[in-house]
C-alpha cells in the first residue's frame, strides 16, 4: 500500500460524499484508478492488514462509508461478475 492511502481514499469518499443530489453524478467522477470504488478497494485491504483494535476502528468507518455509498448508488445488474472484486464495483452512478 501506498504511504497515506487510507487518508486519501477517505478524502475520496469525502468529496464524493459532497456532491449534491440523491445519487453520486457520473460525470463528476474521477480519473480512472481515482475512481472511490478503487478508495473502497484501498480500504479493503488496509482494514486486512491492521491490528484487530484498528481493524474495528477502521471497520466501523467503513460500515458507514458502505452504507451511504450504496444509498447514493443503483444496483448494476450487467456488472454482476464484478462482484468478485467487491460489491461495490457493481453498483452505478446516476448517469
């Protein structure tokens, strides 16, 4: 992992989490690799690599980054095989 990853995928979360309207913009998002399903992908694996008191610390964050993610989001259902990466790679963006 990158140095200071978890603060950048958080301040990924962060300005998605800011946009106004129901559900995340597509237009508004990143550069590829940029994107906060790739800041989840970066969570994913730092909450793996932490002592278990910083694993639920960091876990708890996560609960709650999930959860307005997948309120802001819409289910992709052609997108199902990318399940395997996470569940968050299978969601949309309002287009």
């Amino acid at each position: 992992m990158q140095p200071n990853a978890v603060a950048i995928a958080l301040s990924r979360f962060e300005w998605a989490f800011k946009q106004s309207g129901r559900y995340l913009n597509a237009s508004e998002a990143c550069s590829p690799g940029m994107e906060v399903e790739d800041a989840r992908d970066d969570l994913e694996q730092a909450v793996l690599r932490l002592p278990s008191g910083a694993q639920r610390d960091l876990g708890r964050l996560i609960a709650r980054i999930d959860a307005e993610f997948e309120r802001r989001t819409l289910p992709e259902p052609h997108h199902i095989e990318l399940a395997v990466f996470g569940w968050w790679w299978t969601r949309t963006r309002e287009r």
